[in-house]
C-alpha cells in the first residue's frame, strides 16, 4: 500500500521552541525523537506569515497573489485544484481537524461577503476535503485555550470540554480508531496552539504553565527587543509543550493501529511569533501584531519529516519554503503535478539532486504592508510599497527599501543596514535576485528604489 501521510501543522510556532532547533528547555521531546528517527529541516521559512495566505499555499501549491487569498478573511476559491483533490484522485481517503480559515470572506471596508466564522463551512468551502471533518473556519472565534466546538462532515455542531490542543487531537485519533484500511489515508491535524487567543490577547497555555515554564530563556531578538514576551512566553511554551505532547499520543495510536512503519508524519507551522517586536508603526488590530514581517521570528519555521524515504536522522541545511509542501506531499502519494504547483519536492533537497540550486527563499508579506523579501544564508533583505495599505493591495508596481540584514554578523537581526553605504553592493545583488522572485511569481517586474 502507498505511504499514509499526516500533515501536523501549528499555528504561530517559531522554529526555536523546539528542542531538536536548540530550545534548551524539554518542550518538544517527541518531535525531536522523529527528527532523530527522519529529517530536520534547520532552515524552513514560510512563504506568507498570515494565518490565511499561508493555509491557501498549503492547499494549492500557489502564491497568494495568484489565487488571490493575500491577506486573512479571503476564501479559496472554489475552482482552484487543491491538495485534497489531487491526492483524492491518487486513491487516498482525507481526514481534515482542526482550524480551516479559508472559507469566510470579507470585502473593502470589512463588509462581510460570507460568514462562517462560527458555523459550519458549507462543503464546496472545503477545499475538496470530502471525507472525515472536524473543524472550524475560525477556531479561535469557536473556542479559547478550553473549552468550544467544531463541525463535522455533516454539518452537526460538536462541543468539546477540555485543553483545546488535546480535543482537538482526541478527534484526529477518532479518525485513526476509525479506520479500516480501504485505502491509504491523508490526515490533516491544523493545530490553533500556539497561536494567542485573539479576544483574550494572551497566549493561552495549559494550567500551570507559568510555573512549569518559569526558568524559560528569551531568545535574543525578544529579549533585545522588549514586546510582550516576557509575559506570555511560559504560556506560549505551555502550548507549544501540549501540541507536542499530543503528537507524541497520535504516533501511540499509528504503532497500536500497526500503521507507523508506513506512514510519513510532517510537522511544521503557518508561521512564527515576534511578540508585538516588530511593526510598531503598522497600526495593526489595536497594535497587536506578531506575524506579519520578513524577520526570522514571523518566517523561521520547524520543519521535520519522518517516514517512507525521509529517515536516517538526517539535518538539512540548505534554506527551503513550506510553500514545497503540496508538491511534497503528493510526491509522497505518486503524484507528480510538474509546474501546477509552486516550490519543490524536498525530498529532491535531502538527496541533493540539484547542484544548481539556489539556497534562498521568497515570502510575501500582507496586512501590515505590501512587502516582499528575500533571504538567503547570510542576509535578509526586505521592500515594502510607500503608502499602499496592505489590507487592500496584493501587490505593488514599486516599493522601497525596507531593511537588510546581515546574519552573520547581526544573527538577531537587531541592526539594519539597508543604508549603509558599506552593503551598497550587497543590495543591489539582493535586489536584482527578489526582482526575479517576483515576476517569476506574479507575472510583472516592479521598480524598486532606496
């Protein structure tokens, strides 16, 4: 039989909170055991740090600005060929749990054109998932840290009592209890945790997770940088502990099932967190942004894929998007969908198949700007289009320097030399480089100025 999969993905989870990424703290020990097990991507970036454009990449293989879903509250399209269709055509069986947000929409102005923040997503809104369903298009408006309710394939509310990261995993081994082997199946299990609890703003870890996670260390840009780290990081760790304590309980249900020697499980997230750090000046939801840059702390994600061809314990160092992800995945089922898909199959980048390759990644960035970035091993080097509110534009035909970085000497990205005339040359290389990023992925050359 084809390789099971399962895609387990967080939401808001930075790269360093994992042991197996050099948190020093015992967060994640069964992640790290599968990195042990499979591979660690040390460098996975996301293509777009917003909940919604980057779950609309996961479920095309596209750019934001190619399906349109640039920026949150956008629903996928209904004509766009997703994942689920794909892998549904290769014979395999979906299970989708968790948060969705892709089905809700609302136009200029927050004028709501579809709602279903808070009730069940109609199923042509499903991204062409037709089998086992709980899930909510919105779960933080359904639920908080305990306690709230999804939907299920037939539209019936189901109410759960409880850590929200634990019902929400009882549901994906729901789905494992109930399997019977017809075909290989893809399950999905979309984490909210560790995202914070948008009414309640506040990371909402586990009971106990402010003296569980006293003696955390701040990484180096929040502890530079101030924000609200200093106050929510035991609770965020608590959430990134209880997501992994979960996972550790869905790989006992694969080996009890005898399903794990067949089944490839990958972990990664939307994006990362930099605590209300950056964008200071983007006026973002009462100033509480922590996503929406091309810092490290919203890009650098945790990456590890274990099973089928991906073992040995292998770390990659090379730089990769999770916008490979669907092309990955449905590599892993036989499907090779050629240009339909953006990015790369990365088991191509274990095998080191291509010695051509660029090491270097492309994100767009949304809501707080009309931005764009390239990083690459030593710099990151971002733009942004001068007075375009990026709530309402896709995409700019000019933008401006934002910031450059220089990782080797500045790894915390505190000091910005996108006007030092010592780097004048670097940027111009940089430049050029995002130019060709960005008419290769939406079809025009912008003009970019300091």
């Amino acid at each position: 039989m084809p390789y099971h999969i399962v895609f387990y993905f967080t939401d808001q989870q930075r790269w360093d909170t994992c042991g197996c990424f050099g948190q020093p703290l015992n967060i994640t020990p069964h992640l790290d055991g599968l990195a042990r097990e499979g591979v660690r991507f040390d460098n996975a970036f996301s293509p777009q740090p917003v909940c919604g454009p980057c779950r609309a990449v996961f479920q095309t293989g596209k750019y934001p600005t190619q399906t349109g879903c640039f920026r949150n509250d956008i629903m996928l399209p209904v004509h766009e060929r997703t994942l689920a269709d794909y892998i549904s055509e290769a014979g395999y069986e979906t299970a989708y749990v968790g948060k969705w947000h892709l089905a809700s929409g609302r136009g200029p102005g927050k004028t709501p054109a579809a709602d279903y923040t808070v009730t069940a997503v109609p199923r042509e809104l499903r991204g062409g998932y037709t089998g086992y369903w709980r899930a909510a298009d919105v779960l933080e408006f359904t639920s908080h840290g305990y306690d709230g309710y999804v939907f299920d394939e037939n539209d019936r509310r189901i109410d759960f009592k409880g850590y929200r990261a634990d019902c929400i995993n009882d549901m994906a081994l729901e789905f494992l209890d109930g399997y019977h082997g017809e075909k290989p199946f893809f399950l999905t299990v979309s984490q909210i945790e560790p995202h914070h609890q948008n009414d309640h703003g506040h990371y909402e870890g586990p009971e106990g997770s402010k003296e569980r996670f006293c003696d955390f260390i701040l990484p180096k840009d929040l502890e530079a940088l101030g924000g609200n780290a200093a106050e929510e990081y035991p609770d965020y760790l608590g959430q990134c502990a209880s997501v992994d304590e979960n996972l550790g309980r869905l790989i006992a249900k694969l080996k009890k099932k005898g399903l794990y020697d067949n089944t490839v499980i990958i972990f990664s997230s939307d994006h990362g967190s930099h605590f209300q750090t950056r964008n200071r000046d983007a006026h973002l939801n009462g100033g509480d942004d922590y996503k929406r840059s091309c810092h490290d702390a919203c890009l650098h994600v945790p990456l590890v894929i274990a099973g089928g061809p991906f073992m040995g314990g292998a770390a990659v160092e090379e730089l990769v998007s999770t916008a490979s992800l669907p092309k990955t995945i449905l590599a892993l089922a036989g499907v090779d969908v050629g240009d339909a898909m953006i990015g790369e199959n990365l088991l191509d980048v274990v095998e080191k198949k291509n010695p051509d390759r660029a090491n270097e990644i492309f994100a767009q960035i949304s809501e707080s700007r009309v931005g764009r970035c390239i990083r690459t091993a030593r710099y990151t080097y971002a733009v942004c289009a001068p007075g375009i509110n990026g709530n309402e534009a896709a995409a700019s035909d000019r933008y401006a320097d934002d910031f450059l970085y220089d990782m080797e000497r500045d790894p915390h990205q505190l000091n910005n030399v996108v006007s030092d005339p010592a780097y004048a040359r670097i940027k111009e290389e940089l430049r050029e480089r995002l130019l060709v990023w960005i008419e290769r992925a939406e079809g025009s050359r912008p003009v970019i100025t300091d």
